[in-house]
C-alpha cells in the first residue's frame, strides 16, 4: 500500500526511480519496525461496509443537536453539568471514535478518557440525557465488532 501511494505520488515510471521508491518504503517499514512503531489496530472489512450507515447517523445528530443548541443558547436556558459516561467499546480505536463522536456532536466536548469511563460536558440536560441514553455508544461499538 505504501509503494502504491509513493508510485502514485511520484508519477514516474523510469526503472531506477521506481527501485529508488521500492528501497525507500523498505526502509521507511524497516524503522518503523525497529522503533514498535506501527499500529496493528487496522480497520477490518467489514468496518469499511457499515462506516457509510455510521457517517449518515452521526450527520443526522450533528444537525439535530446543533438545532437543539443554538435553541438551548438563544432562550438562554443552558444548564451546564459534567456527567460521566460508560463505554462498551473494547479496543482504543472504538473508545477514540466514541470520544470524537461526542464532541462532534454541538453542545457536548469529551474532557477526559480513564479505562471505560468518559468525563463529559454537556451544555443542558437535554443534551446530557440523549447522551446517557446510550444509542451512540451502541452504534459505535456495533461498529467494532
């Protein structure tokens, strides 16, 4: 994959450029070996086939609680609490997708990850009970499994 974007990339096709590429990603994989760098928490197929449900679900909640906000700030009737949330997912990529999904959502910001517990703020009840009711945190680690 990594000669395959570097060949892309270079656009050339003259034997001694594509060595000079092939020995580069050789080496850019033998370091990464050396310093343990490289992460094996790839995405399996079958994440790639339920991403784009994923996607149209966390667009529609962006929308709806970014509607929710903008009426929670213009009537003035905000009542920021931290709540701590619960999560299912069992590798650090479901956990960070979680994460980020919460604050992408308008109206809430994820402060703090510790083992399965988020720390989260959340402009209103409102907004705190929709998060609590566990529906995101269903969906994201369906993804995962």
């Amino acid at each position: 994959m990594l000669f395959a974007l570097w060949f892309v990339l270079s656009g050339y096709l003259k034997s001694l450029l594509i060595f000079f590429g092939l020995i580069s990603v050789i080496f850019v994989l033998w370091m990464s070996a050396r310093s343990k760098s490289l992460n094996y928490d790839v995405l399996p197929l079958k994440l790639m086939v339920k991403l784009p449900i994923y996607w149209i679900w966390l667009i529609k909640e962006i929308i709806k609680s970014g509607l929710t906000t903008t009426k929670i700030i213009w009537k003035g009737n905000y009542s920021p609490e931290l709540i701590k949330v619960k999560a299912s997912q069992k590798n650090d990529t479901g956990k960070a997708n979680y994460a980020n999904a919460i604050t992408l959502t308008p109206g809430t910001v994820t402060i703090e990850i510790d083992k399965d517990t988020f720390l989260v703020h959340a402009l209103s009840k409102e907004l705190s009970e929709d998060l609590q009711s566990g529906e995101m945190d269903k969906l994201i680690a369906g993804l995962h499994k």
